[in-house]
C-alpha cells in the first residue's frame, strides 16, 4: 500500500445573470457594459467561493467559446463588469462569456449570452 496519499477536492463556481446590452448603433459594431453577479454558492462561502480569483471574458463564435477573443484584462473577483468599447467590431462572434478562474486554472465551461 502507498504510504502517502494526496487529497483532491473539486469545486464548481461560475457567474450567474449575466447580462450585456449592447449601446453601440452601428450596424457590426458592439459597446457597453457586460455585468454579473456573483453565484450564490459563493455568496454563502461555499466551497468555491475560496478558490474563484478571477474572471475573464470573452467574444466567441458560440456558447462553448469557440474562437474566442479577450475583452479586457482579466478582472479581479471582487469585480463585476466589464466594459466592451464602443465600435468593437463584432466580426463572426455570436456570445459574449465569462470564465472564472482559481489560482491554478479556467473553468471549462464558461456563461454565455447571446449578442
């Protein structure tokens, strides 16, 4: 028998209501503000709440983030918006997402909403 072992927990914290409303009138171009809040797991201080460090968002071609293209900087947790510049081009991405991340890696399966 081996005489050390190595605990392995794992957690899940993603964002919830995600919204981006879209203030740029040019036909192909995006702006504004995409906002979050914080899942409420986490708001409880549940398992994930420790590990989340910070979220990334993105433009990509689906909701899996395919293709996909940092907004920004990544954001610190305490942060809940994320600008997108006016006349952003929209070029072929269909979803906006936003990862979050722990000290050791992105989640894999990010929140998306539709442009």
């Amino acid at each position: 028998t081996p005489s050390g072992g190595l605990e392995i927990a794992d957690a899940s914290a993603s964002v919830s209501l995600l919204l981006f409303i879209d203030k740029d009138l040019d036909i192909g171009d995006i702006g504004g503000n995409a906002a979050w809040a914080l899942q409420a797991s986490l708001l409880d201080g549940g398992l994930g709440a420790s590990r989340v460090h910070r979220y990334h968002v993105y433009l990509a071609w689906d909701a899996v983030g395919t293709g996909r293209s940092q907004v920004g900087t990544d954001l610190l947790v305490n942060e809940q918006q994320q600008e997108v510049l006016a006349d952003t081009s929209l070029g072929p991405f269909t979803h906006l997402l936003v990862y979050t991340s722990s000290t050791l890696v992105e989640q894999t399966t990010p929140v998306a909403v539709p442009l």
